[in-house]
C-alpha cells in the first residue's frame, strides 16, 4: 500500500493495465467483411439501402397477402414481404 501512496512514477507503470490489440483487430476484421460484402453487391448490381416503413405500409403489406400478420414485427418476413411488392410493381413498369 505504501507503494501506492508515494505516487512514485515508477508505481504508476507497474499498476498501468497495458492495453490490447483485440479491441482494433475485431474492428478492422468488421470493416473488411463489410467492405468484401460491399464490393459483392457492386458486382452484383445491388444497393444497401436502410428505410423505415410506417405501420401503414405494413398493414398494406398484410392486405395485399404479402405478409402475415402475425409475422409483422418479423424482421426477415417483412422484408420479404417488400420484395414481393417492389417485384410485383416493378415488374409491372417493365411491362408497361
């Protein structure tokens, strides 16, 4: 304890925790995998797009058989069910 009291420099690196690479390296493991995933799209003509849907536009989801309804608060269903619209009237704008 009276080590800890004298404040000496020398105390104050023997209790410094020393830091760890573990921290940047999940990081940057995160950064390239989105990246890789990024390009992956780009080649396959895609875009990641982030949208918020009224609960108006989920209930038209359900109306239109797209969604059931027990499955509105069910991330991958929902965006499934936004697929199936945007490919039912997209398919109908190549059709026109």
């Amino acid at each position: 304890m009276s080590s800890i009291v004298s404040g000496t420099p020398q105390d104050a690196e023997m209790t410094a925790i020393p830091p760890t690479a573990e921290p940047a390296t999940r990081t940057a493991a995160a950064a390239a995998e989105r990246m890789r995933r990024h390009r992956q799209r780009r080649r396959d003509g895609l875009r990641c797009l982030v949208i918020e849907l009224r609960e108006t536009e989920i209930d038209a989801l359900i109306r239109n058989g797209l969604l059931a309804a027990e499955n509105r608060h069910d991330y991958d269903s929902v965006l499934s069910a936004l697929y199936a619209f945007l490919d039912r009237a997209l398919g109908e704008l190549g059709d026109a």
